[in-house]
C-alpha cells in the first residue's frame, strides 16, 4: 500500500513539471526565406538566408547556432514580447559538410536567456567555383563565321568582376565583365576560316577558363563540327602543239572524301604525253588507253593532275622525215654524181700542194655537160692535169671549165689538176663546190658535188 501511494506521488510531480514547463517554454514563430542559399566553398562565400521571427513570449535576449558543422552568425539578438524581428544570417558549412557537394538539410537552434532551446531546420547547398557556371556553345557549320557560347549563372550570386576566356581549335577569345545573379550572357565569337575549312567534321573540345577574387576554374565542353559533304571539279584546257589539260578536285567540304580522276589517250598521242603525278592505275582497250588517279582527301586537301600532250616531237619527226625523203628522191632521181676529193702532194721546194679529183658518173645517158669549178683563195694553178686538161682557163677569176659531148648510163670521167701556195697554209682548208650543167632530154638540168677539204697541222720541230 505504502508503495502505490509513493508511484503515485513521483507521477503526480512529474506531470506537474511537465506543465509548468510548457507554460514557461520558449514560443518563437519562425519563416525562413534564402537569399543566397549556395555555399561557394572555394570562394569561402556562405550560404546566406533571411529570418523572419515573431516573438509569442516575453522580451528576451536569444542565441542561434547549429552543432551539426555548420557555423551561423550573427548569433545574438533580442526580441520584444509581441514583436516580429527580421534577421539576415549567414551559414558556413564545415569541412566535412563542404566535402559533400549538394542540397544539406541541417538543424539549427534558438535558445533564450533560461537555456530553453527552439530547433528549426534550413536546406542550403555547397558548391565549388566551377559548378556555379553552365557552358553551352552552339554547332558549328563549315560556312559559319561566328559562333555563339552562352554562360550562364547557375546560383543568386553576383560576381563584381569575372574573367573568361575561351580556347578551341577553331578560336581564342577573352573578356572581363560583371556577372549578376542567375544571369545569362552571350558572346558571339568570330571563327579561324582557314583553320575551319581545314578541320574534319566530328567533336571539338571547348576549353573555359573563368577567374574571380583570386580563384580559377577550368571547364571542359564540347562543339560539335557539323558535317558537311562537296567536291569541287575545275578544268583547264590550252595549247595547240603542246596541249596542256589541267584537271583538279578540292573537297569543299568537312568529311574525308575518295576522288576519282580519269583520261583516255589514244595509241598514238600517249607516246608523247606526260603526267605531273603517276597514275594510279592504266587500262588498255583497243587502241585507247585509259588513266585513273585516286586519292583520299581531308577537307581542304585536292587531286591536281597535270597531262601535257607535246605534239611538237612528233611534228619534228614528220619534218624530219619528208627532208629525209626528198633528199633520197633528189638523190635517186639525179643524172649526174659529182665527187670531189683533195690529197696531200709533197714539193721539191716545200711549198704547200694539193692534189684535187672530180669525179663525174652519170646514172643515165646524158649530154651536152659543162663542168666548173673554182679555186679556193690564196692558191696558185700548176698547169699539169690529169687524163683530161680543161677546156677553158680563167685564172683571173680562178675557174676551171670541162665540157664533155655525153655520157651513157654508168659511165665515169675523171679531172685533176693540182694547186699549190708559197704561203704556209694551217689548219682546215675547205674548197668549193664543184658543179655541172647537163642536157637530158631535152631538158637543161644541174648538178652539185660535196664538200672537200685538207686539215694542215703544223709541224713541230725538233730540238
């Protein structure tokens, strides 16, 4: 009994404290709204929110802090009973926390000057100085100029200064400005053309880097190079004797591309012509030849052939062959053969004597033939003659003159006489042509011989 009467007791006081601690508690009414509710750990930036307390209790001097790692100041302030108080107060997570990238949800507390505690809660986010930005830059087309980049500010957080630069294959760019809250801002970046028509479609990597209050960060994107397919054909054709056909293919485009180039020659004019690059494969059908070159292009690369067709040699070789052939005529069709040969003839005195032979053969019966021939200069008749003297002197004018009745088919007459000069004669001496005039039926015709001459090399004396 006595037991019963004791439980009773301890549980009546406990209930009785209970209530008058209800009565007295701590009765705040809280709403919360961020103004910057991202830590920027790197920036040592905190998260920042703004309080908005009605105090339902007496005046009262409070304290708020949090003890799960997140440092909240101011921490102090004072409310009057009935009144409502709004409050800016910043959060710094700690390390622990900031390693843990993302929305945290964390307790806080409110104590009054009794020690009666209040716990309310706040979301926040940490993040790093890099994952504040997004980067999206637009496709590029190979007839583009310019390209878009947009950067946009992904937390309520303005930058009194930012730093941005730009790098890809296709551009290099850089500028400084202010970046305000949850803004967006756009650059339209001029593109390298040269290097664009160069490049083969497919991704590109995009290189940002953005600075501000001494913190850098690097961020990596991609441009897609959109494709893009053309080959341009272009052909030049000159020349008359030396024909010159210039064919060439440049891809226009941004893909890799297989070109074809072909030429057909036939049997004849394929002897005479040439190529600035060697066939990559050579078919023959008939009397037509036909040439393939192949090659892989990159963008901006080509395929030039160059053949040039040189009618001139064969042009030469024609020419040559009809002076061939007329003298061969001329020669087959002629009369009279007149052959002139010059010898050495050695002198009592010394003097310096030649021997000179003309030979006449006729190929057909013939008439009436004159023949002349003249002395060279500096030289002097020495009047001995072969079988046949001569019919008429000039030694005024240096010439010599045969005159034979006929001549029958293969017949052969031949005259010397021998010339002489006291003055010493070195080197080449040349003499003229000897030369007949003749009747076949009817019909005046004439004849030339050769060239004949002595070569003289001086005699070096003896010591």
């Amino acid at each position: 009994m006595e037991k019963k009467q004791v439980y009773l007791l301890i549980s009546a006081l406990a209930l009785i404290f209970i209530f008058l601690n209800l009565i007295s508690a701590i009765n705040l009414e809280i709403s919360k709204k961020p103004i910057q509710d991202s830590a920027i750990m790197d920036l040592n930036e905190p998260a920042t929110f703004e309080l908005t307390i009605k105090n339902l209790g007496e005046t009262d001097n409070f304290s708020i802090y949090s003890i799960v790692g997140v440092e909240i100041s101011p921490k102090n302030f004072t409310i009057e009973s009935g009144k409502t108080k709004i409050i800016e107060i910043k959060a710094v997570p700690n390390q622990y926390i900031a390693s843990k990238e993302g929305s945290v949800t964390f307790e806080y507390k409110i104590k009054d000057s009794k020690e009666q505690i209040q716990t309310e809660e706040l979301t926040m986010y940490t993040v790093m100085f890099k994952d504040i930005f997004l980067i999206e830059p637009e496709n590029i087309n190979p007839d583009s100029q310019k390209i878009k980049i947009t950067l946009k500010n992904k937390i309520n957080y303005e930058f009194g200064e930012l730093k941005v630069k730009f790098d890809s294959a296709f551009f290099s760019y850089e500028d400084k400005f202010t970046f305000n809250a949850l803004e967006k801002k756009e650059f339209l970046i001029p593109l390298n053309i040269e290097k664009l028509k160069k490049s083969t479609a497919g991704p590109y990597l995009l290189n940002t880097r953005i600075e501000s209050l001494g913190v850098k960060a690097d961020i990596e994107s991609i441009i897609k190079f959109l494709e893009q397919e053309g080959i341009e054909t272009t052909e030049n054709k000159e020349g008359f004797l030396i024909k010159r056909d210039e064919i060439s293919k440049v891809n226009v485009g941004n893909t890799i591309k297989d070109v074809e180039i072909t030429a057909q020659k036939n049997i004849i004019s394929y002897l005479f012509t040439t190529f600035n690059i060697v066939p990559t494969e050579t078919k023959r059908q008939g009397l037509i030849i036909d040439y393939i070159w192949r090659k892989e292009l990159i963008p901006n690369d080509k395929l030039e052939v160059v053949i040039k067709t040189n009618w001139f040699y064969p042009l030469i070789i024609i020419i040559f062959a009809l002076v061939l052939f007329i003298l061969i005529k001329k020669s087959v069709e002629v009369d009279l053969i007149l052959r002139k040969q010059v010898s050495y003839v050695r002198t009592k005195g010394g003097e310096f004597a030649l021997k000179v032979s003309i030979k006449a053969k006729a190929k057909k019966f013939i008439e009436r033939i004159n023949i002349t021939d003249k002395l060279p200069p500096l030289v002097e008749l020495y009047e001995r003659y072969g079988a046949i003297s001569p019919d008429k002197i000039d030694l005024r004018n240096k010439r010599l003159e045969w005159n034979i009745e006929s001549l029958n088919e293969r017949e052969e007459r031949i005259f010397s006489y021998i010339i002489y000069s006291k003055i010493g004669i070195v080197g080449k001496f040349e003499l003229p042509k000897a030369r007949a005039v003749y009747e076949k039926e009817g019909k005046i015709k004439e004849a030339e011989s050769n060239r004949s001459f002595f070569i003289n090399e001086p005699k070096i004396a003896k010591e």
